[in-house]
C-alpha cells in the first residue's frame, strides 16, 4: 500500500497529471480500466428504479458531459426528447476527437446516472455509442426546459 | 537571447531520487486508488528531504506520509475559528438533485422507515427522551446554501434545511463543555464531531434539500450538515446522537483518513 502510494506521488510530482477516477469507499483499489457489467436480464427500467431516480429539471441536463466508465467526456447533451413510444432520450453530440467530428446519438434515460453537474453513462458503454446511429428529430418531441422527469443517481 | 540557467535551489537533493521505483512497478499505477492518494500530503521530493527518511523503505514513508497528515488535521483543528462562516450561495447556484455518496453503491441503500424512526440520544444530556420524524421536523428550521466539498475532489452548492445543532443540543439539556458528539447512522456509519464545530452557527441537522423533505438515498429523515467539514463528515440516516467525552473511532478513521478533516 505505502510503495503504491509512492509511486503515485512520484507520478503525479514528476508529470503534474491530475489524478483521475473516484474509489470506491472501503475498498482497497479500483481499476482505472474498469471493464462494463455485463448484461443481466433485468430491464433498463427496473435498473434504473434500482438507483433512486430523483427529480430533474431537464433544462438542468442541457450541457451536462456525458461521462464513460473512465470518466472520460463522451460528449454533452445537447436536448431531451420524448419519442412517439414515451421514451426519454438524451441526445448527446457523441464525439471522440476532443468534441471534434460530433454526431448526435439519443441515449435512454434508464443508462444513465446523474453525479450532481455530470452524468454517468452506466449502463451504455462506450462502444455502444461508436456504433449507434447517428440521430435525427424524426417524430421525436423535444420537452422543454421546465418540465420536470426523473434520472437515477450514482456514485464514482 | 542568451538562456539562463536557474541557479541551484538550495532544496533541491544533492542526488536525484531513485525512478528505479516506477520502471519496477508499473502496473501498479494502474490501479491507483485515488482516495488513498488524497489521504497523503507529501510528494516524493518533499519526502526526501526528510532526514532520514528512506524513500525505498514503506514502513518509512508510511510513517511519513501518516506524520505530515495527522500535523496538517492538527493545525487545522487549532487555527478553526468558531464564529467564522463559510461562504454562502444563492438558490440559482443549487444543484437538484445533489450528488449522491457513501461507502457502498446506490443499490444498496436501505431506506429508513420514517414512521419507525427516533433519533436515539445517550451520554452527556439531561433529556434523553427520543425524537420521532414529526417532533423534529416540527422545531424551528434554518436554511443553508452551502458549498459541499468531498475528500474525492468534487463539490456542489446545495441547499439544506433543518434544525440549529447548538439549539438543538441546549433544548436537550446536552453538556456543551463535552469534547465530541458522534453520530450513528442506520447503515452502520459512525461519524463523529468535536464540540466547536458541532456549536458552529452552520451546523444543522437537516430534514430539507430545496426546500423538500431529504429524499432516502441524502439521508432520510435526518441528516448532518455542517459547513467546515468535509463532506464524509455529514453522516447521513442519523439513528442517535452521543454526547461524550471519550473519542469516538469513526467508520473512515479507521480506513486511516484523518479526523478533523476541516475545510
């Protein structure tokens, strides 16, 4: 533990790298590369009921990052919408050049998490976001700033 | 232009520190646990300073690292100001909902039945009778909009309500002139303050975030909420309160995080 901890020292003293990720309380290490869950055969929604979705004003989410695993930015949200089904989607300007390149890719409510003024993208890795389709309005209605939806929370 | 050479500090090391250290255990920075970084203070130079302090050694910078932690909560603890406040904030700076912590996952919190629950009280007060939900959300209430710091790096600006700590121990008939107040939690989170900073005029036992009663995964029904502190301090689902004179051990004391832990 103490040779870790100066090594870590040494790190950050020798390249003034910030140091990244939060611990988990308690335990004695977490990988900086934490691999996704893998999928269970609960729903998205009774994940997301599992997490104490609290209150959000939506226009509190506009701009919010969108954060992976390694809490490196996907990209922010840049609107919230409602498809024709009664989804929320968060539609988030996916980009992995720096904010560079962007396209916008819609994200369900039920993945993600909010950490107060970020959001964690947990049940959506990735991967996931290279691959989605590039969204478009369609027949998808934006819901305004003022309304008020529910989003799980989460901790680092 | 002709570049000048920054003269020698006098503090620097006359041999450079061995990097041997890094090369060999590479793998392990990968698995850095951050909030153990946090707990130390010292930096690798700084440690080579230290007379005698071999660097290569881990019971030596342990013990070094342990030193200039525990001297930097004492100093803390002696140049705290009892009547000073902390900067407060306007209701646009609220964040809703407020980021949400503990030392297990949000999956695993257990709401606490409000209609079940009474703050226990024990130790050094007169009127030891308990309080349910109702009784304590009936007394009068302040409001904080305070800046919430963690050990981790992260902060918000919340809003709190609920009632004043000091008054609340002095309708209790508490011993003011005790040493500590520590708090039990229903998860099994122990956490405790000194008096001053449980006197300070922003300590509040909290039953509101904005305005609303606290929601199960902040703490309800009651929770701390002090302003000097640093946010592991503000125990949450506060089953009872002690009064004493004997230092209570506290859940993250033990993980070896320091005490005082002001801001």
């Amino acid at each position: 533990m103490a040779r870790t901890t100066l090594i870590v020292l040494a790190v950050l003293a020798s390249t003034g790298l910030a140091t990244v990720g939060n611990a988990a309380a308690g335990e004695p290490q977490l990988a900086l590369a934490q691999a996704a869950e893998p999928a269970t055969s609960e729903s998205p929604e009774t994940r997301m009921n599992r997490r104490f979705p609290q209150k959000v004003r939506v226009g509190h989410l506009i701009g919010l990052p969108m954060l992976d695993d390694n809490d490196v930015t996907l990209g922010t949200v840049q609107k919230v919408v409602r498809t024709p089904e009664g989804k929320i989607e968060l539609i988030v300007d996916y980009s992995k050049w720096f904010g560079w390149f962007g396209r916008p890719v819609a994200v369900p409510i039920e993945v993600v998490a909010i950490l107060a003024r970020q959001i964690a993208s947990i049940d959506m890795p990735r991967q996931d976001y290279e691959t989605a389709p590039t969204w478009s309005q369609g027949k998808a209605v934006t819901i305004a700033d003022d309304e008020i939806i529910r989003i799980a929370v989460t901790r680092r | 232009m002709a570049i000048r050479t920054p003269s020698r500090s006098i503090f620097r090391p006359r041999r450079p520190v061995d990097q041997g250290i890094l090369n060999a255990n590479r793998s392990l920075v990968e698995t850095i646990n951050r909030r153990n970084v946090l707990r130390g203070s010292l930096s690798l130079g700084a440690l080579t300073l230290l007379t005698g302090c071999n660097v290569t050694e881990n019971d030596h910078v342990q013990s070094a690292l342990r030193a200039v932690s525990a001297w930097n909560d004492k100093v803390q603890s002696v140049i705290f100001r009892p009547g000073h406040l902390a900067p407060t904030y306007t209701e646009a700076d609220v964040v809703k909902p407020p980021r949400f912590n503990a030392y297990y996952d949000i999956e695993e919190v257990k709401p606490v039945d409000g209609s079940a629950w009474k703050l226990e009280l024990s130790g050094r007060i007169e009127n030891k009778k308990p309080w349910t939900v109702q009784e304590i959300y009936a007394l009068p209430e302040e409001e904080l909009i305070i800046r919430h710091i963690c050990v981790e790096g992260w902060d918000y600006i919340g809003q709190w309500s609920g009632v004043n700590f000091r008054a609340f121990l002095e309708r209790i008939g508490a011993d003011i002139s005790a040493k500590y107040i520590a708090f039990h939690c229903a998860d099994g989170y122990v956490e405790s303050l000194d008096m001053p900073t449980a006197l300070h005029p922003q300590t509040i036992l909290a039953t509101k975030y904005a305005k609303e009663p606290i929601t199960d995964p902040f703490g309800f029904p009651l929770r701390l909420r002090t302003s000097t502190k640093l946010g592991f301090k503000n125990a949450k689902w506060i089953v009872a309160i002690e009064v004493t004179n004997s230092f209570p051990e506290t859940y993250y004391g033990k993980e070896g995080f320091n005490w005082f832990s002001g801001i």
